[in-house]
C-alpha cells in the first residue's frame, strides 16, 4: 500500500490523502510514510515546511439568520412599546388617584 500527500502545486497545501495498491508518479501526490503527520505542513520545494494556516472567514449568514435577526428587532421593538404603554397606563391611573384623592379632600362634591 502507497500512501500519499496530495498537494496543491502551487502553494504547496495539502489537499488530501490518498492510499493506493501501486506506485504514482504524479507532481501534485508525495509519497509519506503512515505515520507522517500532514497537520499544518505544506510541501515546498521538495520538502516539508510548518506553516500557520490562515483563519477561515466567519461563515456568511444565512437567509434565516437575517431573518432571525429582524424578528429579534421587530420583537424588541414590540416589548418596549407595550412597556412604554404600561408606564402610561400606570401614570394616567396615578393622576385619576391624585383627582380623587383631591375631591374626597374638598367633600366629594363636584
């Protein structure tokens, strides 16, 4: 069994691991042994080098996340109109307490 690297020829990044019953004579597949550790490793030149991989982007959002996102605004927005409502309520209910609180002071007649 023949187990190889394969490699992108031109940044020398391994792209994946192929084994296989007969010899290849191939640029892009290097021969490695089965304990060979392709991690972080690009071929160069005819040899091995580490190498620190580049971050991979954050994935784009979906659909669904967008929309997910607007039903969070949309939902914010109900809960602070409802809450601005019962302030409301609760001050106009403080006021009628203060006029009652006034006209039993004056005897009750109005």
């Amino acid at each position: 069994m023949y187990r190889y690297a394969i490699i992108n020829i031109e940044t020398g990044i391994v792209e994946g691991i192929s084994n296989l019953t007969g010899e290849v004579n191939k640029p892009d597949m290097i021969l490695i042994t089965e304990d060979f550790d392709i991690t972080n490793k690009k071929y160069i030149n005819g040899e091995w080098v580490e190498y620190t991989p580049e971050p991979l982007p954050p994935p784009k959002p979906t659909q669904l996340d967008e929309i997910q996102e607007q039903q969070i605004i949309i939902m914010t927005a109900q809960a602070d109109q409802y809450e601005q409502n019962l302030e409301n309520r609760l001050n106009d209910m403080e006021v009628q307490a203060t006029l009652y609180e006034a006209i039993l002071e004056l005897g009750g007649n109005v």
